[in-house]
C-alpha cells in the first residue's frame, strides 16, 4: 500500500468529524455538544449540528447497506462519537405494504412502518433511546431518567439494564398496567406522579437541575431526539432509495413528526435520495388536540390543553415542538388531523384485521386519522403513503378489551364445537360476546 492510500478517507472512518456541536433553532447561537437543550440567549430548543461535507465524502449506499441490522448502520448521521454504540437490534423495522388495508380504504400505495415491533420494547422510543443512552455514556453520566407517557419508560429502563446504567424513570401514576409493568420488571426507580405528562415533565426538569441525571427527553434532548430521523432513513432505504409521497404519523411533543422531515432533507442534502416534495400529515385524539386545534384555527402559536383521552402514548398538552410540526405540516401541503376515542378504537381493530398487526391507541389515532383524510379526498389514491405505527397493542390492552369480543368457551366434545362453530358462523361478532354454549 502506499502512503497516499493509508491517508485516504476511508469510507468507514465515519465517527467524529459528523457530529459538529448543537445550534439554537431559534436564534442559531452554536454551544459545544454538552448536555444542555435550551440556548442561553433567546431560550429557544438546541439542536445538533453536523458537519454534512464530511458525511458527504465518507458515506454512500453502499457503506449504509453494509452497516449493522439497526439504526447504527446510519451512525454517521446520528450524534454519538463511539465505535460501540449501545445496539440492542432497535430499528430496521418492517416496511409493509398494506394491500388489504389499502383496498378497504380506497388507496393504491399504501405502507406502513412497523415500530409495534421494534426491539427491544416494542415501540419507537427505543430508536431515541438506544441514542440517548449511548451519549449519555459519552458525556459521562451514569443515571438516567426520563419523563414518560408510558413507552419512553419502558424503552429508559430496559436499555439502561442492558448498559448497566442507574435509572429511575417518572410517570404520570395512571397509565396502563402494560405500561407500568414493562418498566418496573427492569428494576429501575419508578416514581408515579399524581398528575398528567405535562406536571411530569415540569417537576422531572426541576430534578434534572439539583440531580446531575441525564434526562433523555430533557437535557439530553437535542441527542435524543435525533433518533428519530432514522424513522425517515429506513423508508428511504425500504423503498429503494426513494422517498414517498405522503407520510402519516402521529403527534405528542411533535418530535418525532419534524425528525421524519429531518432525516428525509438530510439524505437529499448529501445525495443519498432524489429530491421531492412529501407531504406530511399528523395524527392527534381529540381528547388532547393542540396541534390540531392551532392548524384548523391558522394560528402559528399552540394553546396548551388538559389530556383526556385514551391515546395516553401521545397524550401531551403542551407540546415542546408543535410549532415547528405545525409548520412542517403547512409548507409541505399536508394536514393535521384529530380522532375520537371511538374512532382510535375502531382504527386499532381495522389494522389488525386489515394487516395482522396490533398495535396500541396511538397507532389506532394514525389509522383512524388516514382514514378520516382519505374520506375527506386529503390523500390522492396514487400517492405513495407510508403510515408510521409507534407502538404495540399488548401494551395498551385496556382501550379494546371491551370490543373485542370473546372466544367461544365450549366443553371438550365434539359436538359441542360443533354446535359453537355453527352459531359462530351464524353470529356477527358483536353477538359472539354474548355466547356461552
Ligand atoms: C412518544 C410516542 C409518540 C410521539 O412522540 P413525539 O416525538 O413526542 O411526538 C408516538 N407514538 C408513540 C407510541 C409514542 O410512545
């Protein structure tokens, strides 16, 4: 070899150079990438800030097709400086094409992207997650801690298990049993706090404050929420390098929506994807609809509100980045929509007879939502659509137990599950919750 091909950028000397430092995306004051999430200035949210010149040079198709069957085969694109990020196989869900779906609804291309069975807890937030703890262990910090609607805990806890980190997680005190208990079987401090998301969230930064913890959605927020553009990568990639025209997906803080939007302008700006326009729609309960609300009304500003809903996942009143989801929703010509706790229920049950896929009140909101701006001619047939399922239905098992229906409790005999395969086949469903043979 030759002195000049050992000094060459080797294409997989990815690491470092990316990760630039955080910007104010408000007033574009640049901090060091430390653990701090609000600039000193104007108090607007931080941001992470890459050098994409260097991405460029160092990362193709290729190099990112070869990389590990998780979110780290795009690690030039996320906020991290290690070699051995913390990789417990989250992400490379499945993009599904939903013909069943898509014919009951009246469209041609229709996709949806499968976090219900993300590992290692069966939602999104191990995306954010798996990024927010393996900075955390850069920046030094050995607890970390959260403020959850239910499925960040489980995703906190579970990985800080497996990295041997100290955790102690907050959360609303009445979410649902799934919820509470996929976190506490880790081991971590559970501390359930009377009162809603937004009161969580409010205490756990006075705690991040006096603690020195790393908070994965508050200090730590501009690294985590960086996990999240993988949600736009994979589709890129599960489409054949192509992006779609349409993306459905649902909205609490409105953090995940913007990522999306972020990942998909990153792999243009380096030339990974050809560029066009995708529109993008979110999904909101109306039981906590400020987003939704503030987009009907035209405002620019968000009205926090008091949650009341079933969809529990996404139940945040006072969104940190509904402003800049609201905006993104607007220039790219799509819509924000709001579902009853009704709808969310029936749209749980159509994906899973449509699909086979269950999952919880959240994905319900997103299926409920696409059908509702199908109905209203708000989504071309032919678009390519891609819907995003964030979360598993086993999880939330109390927003269908009761619509479910029941199975047909027979005595071991022959002729008994004959005469209930009959009436089964002679009953509706809803009358099968009546049955007893
Ligand atoms: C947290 C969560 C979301 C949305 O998260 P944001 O990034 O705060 O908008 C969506 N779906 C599920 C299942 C979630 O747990």
């Amino acid at each position: 070899m030759t002195a000049t091909t050992l000094t060459a950028t080797s294409p997989l000397s990815t690491t470092s150079k990316a990760l630039a430092g955080l910007k104010c995306k408000e007033c574009g004051a640049q901090y060091e990438a430390k653990a701090t999430h609000v600039c000193e200035l104007c108090f607007g949210p931080l941001e992470v800030r890459y050098d994409y010149e260097h991405i460029k040079r160092t990362v193709t198709r290729e190099t990112i097709a070869a990389g590990p069957n998780s979110i780290w085969r795009y690690k030039a694109f996320l906020p991290v400086e290690t070699d051995t990020p913390i990789d417990v196989g989250t992400g490379m869900t499945p993009l599904l094409k939903a013909n069943r779906l898509a014919r009951r609804l009246g469209l041609k291309n229709l996709y949806i992207k499968n976090d219900a069975v993300n590992m290692p807890t069966l939602s999104f937030k191990d995306r954010v997650v798996s990024v927010a703890l393996t900075r955390a262990v850069e920046l030094g910090f050995t607890t970390v801690s959260c403020a959850s609607t239910g499925n960040l805990a489980n995703s906190t806890a579970a990985i800080a298990a497996h990295a041997g980190l100290d955790c102690c997680v907050f959360i609303p005190s009445d979410l649902e049993s799934g919820k509470v208990l996929g976190t506490l079987i880790y081991n971590p401090i559970v501390m359930a706090v009377h009162g809603n998301y937004d009161q969580v969230n409010r205490l756990c930064s006075e705690v991040a404050n006096t603690h020195g913890w790393g908070f994965v959605n508050i200090n730590l927020r501009p690294y985590y929420s960086e996990g999240s553009k993988t949600l736009g990568y994979e589709v890129i990639e599960q489409l054949g390098w192509e992006l779609p025209d349409h993306i459905v997906a649902p909205l609490a803080s409105g953090s995940l929506f913007t990522k999306i939007y972020k990942g998909f302008r990153e792999f243009v700006e380096v030339g990974l994807v050809e560029d066009k326009d995708v529109r993008f729609s979110g999904a909101q309960a109306e039981g906590c609809n400020p987003i939704a609300t503030a987009f009907k009304e035209n405002r620019d500003f968000i009205s926090p509100v008091k949650p009341n809903t079933i969809a529990k996942s996404i139940a945040i009143g006072n969104p940190a980045d509904g402003v800049y989801a609201l905006d993104i929703a607007r220039k790219t010509n799509g819509n924000i929509e709001e579902v009853n706790d009704e709808e969310i229920v029936e749209g749980i049950k159509l994906l899973a007879e449509t699909e086979g896929i269950f999952t919880e009140t959240a994905g319900g909101t997103t299926i409920a939502v696409l059908k509702k701006l199908v109905e209203a001619g708000k989504i071309n047939p032919d678009e390519t659509t891609v819907v995003y399922i964030t979360g598993n239905g086993l999880k939330t098992v109390e927003a269908v137990q009761d619509s479910a229906g029941q199975p047909m409790t027979i005595e071991p005999k022959l002729d008994a599950f004959e005469r209930a395969l009959e009436r089964a086949r002679t009953l509706d469903r809803l009358e099968w919750q009546q049955v007893m043979v």
